[in-house]
C-alpha cells in the first residue's frame, strides 16, 4: 500500500501528532547522548575506562542523537530551541552545518523527496557503493554544499568557528581516545545515513520512500539498542513521509489503522 496525506488526513491522525511532551524528550535525549559521548571521551583520555569502550557506546548514543534531532526537526523552528541544540556540538568533522541549516535541508527533503531539488538527492543516486560512499562523508559534504546553494553569511561563520574549536580541543584533549570515538562515530553515523536515505529511498533503479521489513527478533533486538524512536522511524519512514507531524512511537499504529484503505 502506498501513502499518501489523502489517507494520512490531518484531522484523522492529529491525535497522533507529535505534543509539547515530545518536543521536551526529545530536547533532552539529544543533549543527554552529547553529554554521555564526551563524558565517555573524557573518561577514556583520562585513562579511567579503556578507550576502547568508545566503539561500544557511541554506535548506540550516535544513532539515537540523530533520531532525537531529526523528530525534533518536526516540531521546534530554528528560534524554539534553545542555544545548544542551534549549535549542534555533536561533533563528527571540522566543519559542520548547526540546527538552523540541518532543519531547512530536512525541510527541501520532504518538499523535493527523491528529486534533483531534493538537499539529500546525492544520498540517493547511483549504485549502493556511491550511497555508501556518500553517507560516510556526508558530515564533510554537507556543509560545502550548503556553502556552494546558499552561501556563509555571519551566523554560520562564527558557529562553523565554534564547532570547529570544539572538534580541535576534542582531539587535541582527548589523545588517542579521540581516534577511538572518531571512528565509532563515523561508522555509526555512515551506516545511520546510508539506511535512513539510500536504503529507505531506492528500491532497484526506482526512487521513493518505502518500508523496512525486519524479522520480528531483529527489530526486538535493535529496539533494545537503540530504543523504539529509532526503529520506528526507520521502519515506518514511508507513512513519516506521508504525515511527518505523526510522533515515531505512533507510526505503527498508524500503518495498522490503515490497513485496507484504498489509496
């Protein structure tokens, strides 16, 4: 069945939709994965848990970091959040775009899904070596991309510096610990983008937004690692794409309720 807002209709599903509750989790999630990330890090350069540990962790706190703040993206404007979520200090490259650019990227995603004028096409075309290749140095193309549409005006400027002072002070501070939380940190965030785009927006030669069908033990399994907004969202991102209003814990349901909707 495919989705479309004529069977996601606003009135039939905004008891479904995301609240102010969610906004607060969802703010807080994303912080609490920042936090626990460098707390981590720290702990490692200090030699108090062995660095290697990081590959433990970040693939998990990774993953759910962006969840955090791609639901979020549906809910808050660039002005409703508050000054750290506008930088995004999660940080995975020298430069890097903040909350303000993600959100109108996401934005032209849903607005030109799957199409040139889509922010994320790159993501999308070619074999699935060109997606991988694409989602693992997404984190350094994005913000040169952005610069090359859209220019750097004074805000990106000085929150590009702050970030990027962050990511030295990180590396610098966090000695070999830092290489360890580096490369779990790209490994995540490549196999996260990779699925969330490429995955969840080709099938063959054809582009769109489909389900991800997992056996029923693997789904339990990676919900018990990354938790259920995760899981949701990449499973039942089609019906995200047909009413992204609709909070990630309520896809499913929703998916069930239209079982045998003509559309």
């Amino acid at each position: 069945m495919q989705m479309n807002e004529t069977a996601l209709s606003p009135r039939r599903f905004a008891h479904v939709y995301g609240d102010e509750a969610d906004a607060r989790a969802l703010t807080r999630n994303a912080h609490l994965c920042t936090a626990l990330a460098y707390l981590h890090l720290a702990a490692a350069a200090m030699h108090v848990l062995p660095a290697w540990t990081l590959a433990l962790t970040i693939p998990v706190l990774v993953p759910r970091w962006m969840i955090a703040v791609h639901e979020l993206f549906h809910l808050r404007s660039e002005r409703e959040v508050d000054g750290v979520m506008r930088l995004l200090p999660f940080i995975f490259t020298p430069l890097s775009l903040g909350y303000r650019e993600e959100l109108r990227n996401h934005r032209g995603h849903h607005l030109y899904m799957a199409v040139p004028d889509d922010p994320e096409f790159y993501q999308l075309r070619g074999s699935p070596v060109r997606g991988l290749f694409n989602a693992f140095s997404a984190p350094e193309q994005m913000w040169f991309r952005w610069r090359a549409v859209h220019g750097i005006d004074g805000r990106l400027m000085a929150d590009t510096a702050v970030r990027l002072a962050l990511f030295i002070g990180l590396a610098v501070a966090g000695g070999a610990a830092f290489i360890w939380y580096l490369a779990a940190a790209r490994l995540a965030f490549g196999i996260a983008y990779f699925t969330f785009f490429y995955a969840l927006h080709r099938r063959g030669e054809a582009y769109g937004v489909y389900p991800l069908e997992l056996p029923p033990w693997m789904a339990k399994a990676f919900t018990f690692v990354f938790g259920a907004v995760v899981v949701e969202a990449t499973l039942h991102h089609d019906v995200h794409h047909a009413q992204p209003r609709i909070a990630a814990r309520h896809l499913r349901e929703t998916r069930s309720a239209l079982q045998g909707t003509a559309v």
